[in-house]
C-alpha cells in the first residue's frame, strides 16, 4: 500500500487504553488530535496507533512532519509533496490539492502543529469538505478548533505500582545506557527508589529517558538525590506554568546543568537547526570559540548517549542526527542568551547557500543523482536559510534561491519555487549574473506551471539581461526559456529559430554546458513538433552522448524521450518503445513526475501502434493518475495532447471501448508514491 509512515523506534511502552481509543475513532471519526504537554509521546502513539493493518486505505496512510516548517505559507507545499503531489499548475495550491484529494481515502497524520493552528485549522477544514475519503490525525500541544474535531488528552505514563509503566520504560533506558544497572531494579527496595524517580518526573516519558541516560554515570540513589534537589531549588521558579510543563521543563534544565560546558554550547548553537542535520553541517556552523571544529563530532556523540540528540542511518544520506523540539526550544533559549542566534543563523545560512551553489555544479553531472537525494533529505534546512537569507542578505538570498533552479523545477517543488524566487528578486539588486539566474530560474518554474505568457516576459526579459553580461552560458539558458515559452503554444518554428544549430553557434559557450544541452533539447522537441523526425533523432543522439560523458541522467532521459518520439514518427514502434522504457527508468530514480507522466502517454502510444490495445490503455490509465499529481495534463501542449490521443484512438480500435475502459481504470488505480 502506499505511505511513508516513518519506522518506530524500538521500546514503545504502554499506552494500550489510547491506543483501543484510537482504533475506535479513527474508523469513526474524520479528525482527531492528540494533545498534551512537549515530551509526553503524541507523535509516538500517533505512528502506534497508525501503522495497524486496520488502519490502511486505499490510497495509504502519510505522515506530514511539521516540527522543521516555520513558514505558514509552505504548509500546503510540504502536504502536497508528502502525499505525492507535485503539482505544475498556476492555480492555488490549496485548491489544487482539494481536487486531487476529492476521490482518495487516505490517512494524513499531520504531527507537531502547536506552532501552525491557525494555518493546518484552515487546511484541515478545507481538506475534510472536499475529500468525504480523508482521516485526519494531528499531534499538538493544542486543539485545531475546527467543527467536528474529536480531543484526546495524552497523559503521561502511569507512576504507582512496581510494574507501572513509567518505570518500565525508565528501566529499559537504563539498561540501553548501561546494562550494568540491572541490579538496581531487581532489588525491591532499590526499585521504590526508581519508582519514585518516576514519581518525581510525573511519568513524562522524554524526561524519563533523559534520566534513563544518565544511568551510565550515577547509581540510582545519586540520581534520587540529585533530581530532589533540583526540583527542590526550581519549584517556585515557575509557579505560573502548569506543573507538567515545569516537570518537563525542570527535567531538561537539569540535564543541561549536568553536561559538560562544551556539551551546553553546542546543544545550544544546534538549535537553529530545523529538521534532521548530518555532521559536517554540525561542524560548520557550531563550532567556535571553546569548541574547535575538529571536537564536534565528538561532543555530538555525547550529547546523542545522553538523548539530548537522535542519530538515525538513512539510506544515501549517511548518518542525520535531529532534536525534539521541547529540547531544541530550551537550546534556542540558551542561545540567546549567549547572545549567538544571529551569528549562528548566519552561519547556517551561509553554509546551506553554499551547498546551493555546489549543488548547481554538479547537477549536470555524475553526481547528479546524489545531490537530488541531498537536497532533498536538506530541504527544511534550505528553507530556513532562504528564510534567513531574505531578511539578512538580499544578494545571498537571489543567487541561492537561483542556484536551485534544478530542486525547483525538476524536484518537484515549482511552487516554492516560485514563491521564493519572486521574493528574492523583489529585493535584490536588479542586474547581475545572480538576478538573471533567479530571472531565468523563475521562468522555468512559469513554465512548469503553463503559465506561458510569464514565461515568455520572463525568457525575453532574461536575454535582454543576458546580453549584458560576458558570458554566453546564461544567454544560451534565456534562449531556452525562451524557445519553450513559444513552442508549447504551438510555434516551434519560433523555437527552431531561438535555440536551434545556428542561434547556438551565434552565442558560442561550452557544448557541454547546462545552457547549450538544454537548447538541444528543445531543438529535438521543436523538430518533432515539425514532423522532422530523423533531424530530431540526430539532435537527440547527440544530446544523449553529452550527457553520457557527464555522467547525467535527467536530461538524457529527455534525450531518450526525443528518440521515442522520432522512432515513432518514423514508424519504428518496437524502437520508440525501447528509448521510452529508457526514459522512464531515468526519470524514476530522480523522482520527476512530469517525465514519468510524459513517458507514458508516450510508451502507450508506441505499444498500442504494436496492436497490444490493452496494455496501451493501461499505461494510459497509470499516465493519467500521474498526470494528476503534475496538476495540468500534457501541459495544455497541443503535440502532447495530439499524441496522446493517438494512442487512446489506436488502443480504442483494437479492444473495444469497453474493454478500453476497464484496462484504462485498472491503470489509473496503480500508485504513484
């Protein structure tokens, strides 16, 4: 079934009341939130209570991570990515996706929303009246307030009794510090002296477990001792919380006291991460003053054995380490009152700008297909840089938000995008290589969105920009735009005469670079649309053998696509078909949707000119649920549409209607996750 409920972390105790309650409600109820106090477990009962078989629908259950989001605005961006909603489309986001959630039953668990209410209340009411097949599952320190809204208060773990299960988890992070701990729960009257730790901590299960950890260090009688006193001395400090709110509190303080003054302040300077973070950037941004750069790897091991700090293994990514956010507020704090938080937020931001920039070399490359998973595992990072970047350093702001031009339009996210992009080019200085790159960035993103009238202003606004500077690279990428913006209309005459052989030569530039491929591309394309097929395949064949030597795989795959097209133009369906599964395989690894889209309009066509009526109306059924997370079908291209109705005609033929229409429903029932 399709999803991306996260893996749960091993050691769940208890909780089986809530999670009857919950199996109860999510069969009867639309919207339901889990509130309590930071650190009392919602989001781990939420992926409990979700991940049952009984709770599984058709079109799956997802899981919306909305700690590392500070922007309101995005919130509708990250759900509709998380679902699989890559939508290219002008139209508003959020009605975009009502009308894509309209026919799904799905499962959304939108977890930590404390700090977006009144943005995921708008959402969530507008979601729930359009999608009668949607469940809403939220965690937060507060209710939504939207009608028909069902509360359950999240309590912390139960406290009395020898086997209660705050104690139980309290032992099981013991003995996952120091398995020499044992003997202090096996002896009765030790085990009242942990009951009572528990006791003392109110049973919040974050708080148990930073005790837990420090386990390695103490006996259980010192850590008695020392978590009295503590509460002891703090308990009129905070007398206008709400005691578990100070319990929690309290409990972090005393853990930020009994680390080491290095372990402090790195706690500290990694609290302007948001989201997950891998070591290099920890070591960029945090280091400093009394923690030299070749001590943090090892400091953030620490503070990972106290649980201050979770590491995770991701595949591609390495080793990503994160803070929960009760823990990262108290760092943030720390760190204004040292007086860094804006010396660190420019450290941070200035690193992930300079990712940005490296990403953009080696898009085109060997690696491309490692910089779409970096990027994509850093994305709450690059926008809390940009986010940074926009209020700080305009010039900063319009060169990183121009070098993602790849993430933007290739990756998925052309809304963002273009949010951001026209924000920074409001504010940045309007000449220069940077702002014609965000100029040519942002017309790629118009594109995407078939808002061709902006995209034409944008290519020939960029040439005009282009032509200022030395050198031919952006001028080639303006002719491109350019050239799109008037062929998807239907001018590929007007295409040919921008981007073509000779327009290429009159700029010059590497033969190798992103500008000259790209204007191969739409020269292949222009050429098909002329019905100049064998001219085309030679433009392709050599846009494909440049990026076989680069290493790349996106713009290859496009090169494929050319050649399927002029193969079937030329009546070689069997070879049509050979270069679109090429394609199709290219455009899978990076994740784009609108090449898979294409590529399978394409691939019906040539196997339904093969006879084979019933697998082209599935891969037509398959195409058109695609195209529904791209927003706009064969991007309103007259020759997209015109070939995709090719091969509904040929595939109708030779089945029937009926049986066309089966084998097209059983197609667009497959997952697109």
């Amino acid at each position: 079934m399709p999803g991306n409920l996260p893996p749960e972390p091993a050691g769940f105790v208890g909780r089986e009341q809530e999670i009857g309650l919950l199996d109860v409600l999510l069969r009867e109820r639309r919207l339901i939130t889990l509130t309590g106090v930071g650190g009392v477990g919602k989001s781990r009962l939420a992926l409990r209570a979700t991940t049952g078989p009984q709770h599984a629908r058709r079109d799956g259950v997802w899981w919306v991570e909305l700690s590392p989001l500070r922007d309101p605005e995005l919130l509708t961006a990250t759900v509709a990515h998380t679902v699989g909603l890559a939508d290219h489309s002008a139209r508003p986001l959020d009605e975009e996706l009502c009308a894509w959630m309209a026919d799904k039953e799905l499962l959304l668990v939108l977890d930590t929303c404390e700090h977006l209410v009144a943005a995921c209340r708008h959402l969530v009411g507008e979601l729930l009246q359009s999608a009668p097949g949607l469940t809403v599952l939220v965690t937060s320190r507060e209710p939504l307030g939207c009608p028909g809204e069902t509360r359950v208060e999240v309590r912390p773990l139960p406290c009395e009794g020898p086997g209660s299960d705050a104690l139980v988890l309290f032992r099981a992070r013991a003995l996952a510090a120091t398995p020499q701990s044992a003997a202090a729960f096996e002896d009765p009257d030790r085990a009242a002296i942990a009951a009572e730790v528990c006791r003392r901590l109110d049973g919040i299960p974050l708080a148990l477990e930073l005790a837990g950890a420090r386990m390695r260090l103490w006996t259980l009688e010192q850590m008695a001792q020392r978590i009295v006193a503590r509460f002891d001395t703090l308990s009129d400090t905070r007398a206008t919380m709400p005691p578990r709110h100070q319990t929690m509190r309290t409990a972090i303080g005393w853990s930020h006291e009994l680390c080491e003054p290095v372990e402090r302040l790195l706690w500290a300077r990694l609290s302007v991460f948001t989201g997950d973070f891998d070591v290099a950037a920890a070591r960029a941004v945090c280091s400093g003053g009394p923690l030299p750069a070749a001590r943090v790897e090892r400091v953030l091991t620490g503070l990972v054995a106290k649980s201050v700090v979770l590491r995770t293994e991701e595949r591609g990514a390495g080793a990503r380490y994160r803070m929960l956010d009760t823990i990262r507020e108290y760092g943030h704090d720390w760190l204004t009152e040292l007086d860094e938080a804006g010396t660190v937020a420019d450290r941070h931001a200035h690193w992930y700008a300079a990712l940005c920039q490296a990403a953009d070399r080696g898009w085109l490359g060997p690696g491309q297909v490692d910089w779409y998973r970096r990027m994509t595992a850093e994305h709450a990072q690059l926008r809390t840089a940009l986010e940074h970047l926009l209020g700080t350093d305009p010039t900063a702001a319009v060169e990183t938000a121009g070098a993602l031009w790849f993430f933007w339009f290739s990756c998925g996210h052309v809304h963002e995008g273009r949010g951001f992009l026209e924000r920074a080019l409001r504010a940045a200085p309007r000449s220069g290589a940077a702002y014609t790159g965000a100029l040519w960035a942002l017309g790629l993103t118009a594109l995407l969105q078939g808002d061709m009238d902006a995209a034409r202003e944008l290519g020939e606004e960029c040439t005009r920009e282009a032509a200022r500077l030395v050198d031919p690279e952006p001028e080639l990428r303006a002719a491109y735009l350019h050239a799109v913006a008037v062929m998807m209309p239907g001018d590929a005459l007007g295409a040919l005469a921008l981007a073509g052989p000779r327009a290429r030569a009159d700029h010059g530039g590497r033969t190798s670079g992103a500008g000259w491929l790209l204007c191969r591309l739409a020269t292949g394309y222009a050429l098909c649309d002329l019905g100049r097929f064998e001219e085309a395949a030679d433009e392709a064949r050599g846009l494909r053998e440049a990026c076989t030597e680069l290493g790349e795989r996106w713009l290859r795959a496009y090169a494929d696509y050319i050649l399927a097209v002029s193969a079937l133009g030329l009546g070689h369906h069997g070879e049509a078909a050979r270069h679109v599964r090429a394609m199709l395989s290219g455009k899978r690894l990076l994740g784009d949707r609108f090449g898979i889209a294409l590529g399978l309009d394409l691939l019906a066509a040539a196997v339904a000119a093969l006879g084979d009526g019933e697998l082209a109306a599935r891969l037509l059924g398959t195409g058109h649920a695609w195209w529904r997370t791209v927003g706009r079908p064969q991007m309103g291209s007259p020759s997209l549409t015109a070939l995709r109705d090719q091969g509904e005609r040929q595939a109708r033929a030779a089945i029937g209607d009926e049986a066309y229409e089966a084998a097209f429903q059983g197609g667009a029932a497959a997952s697109t996750g």
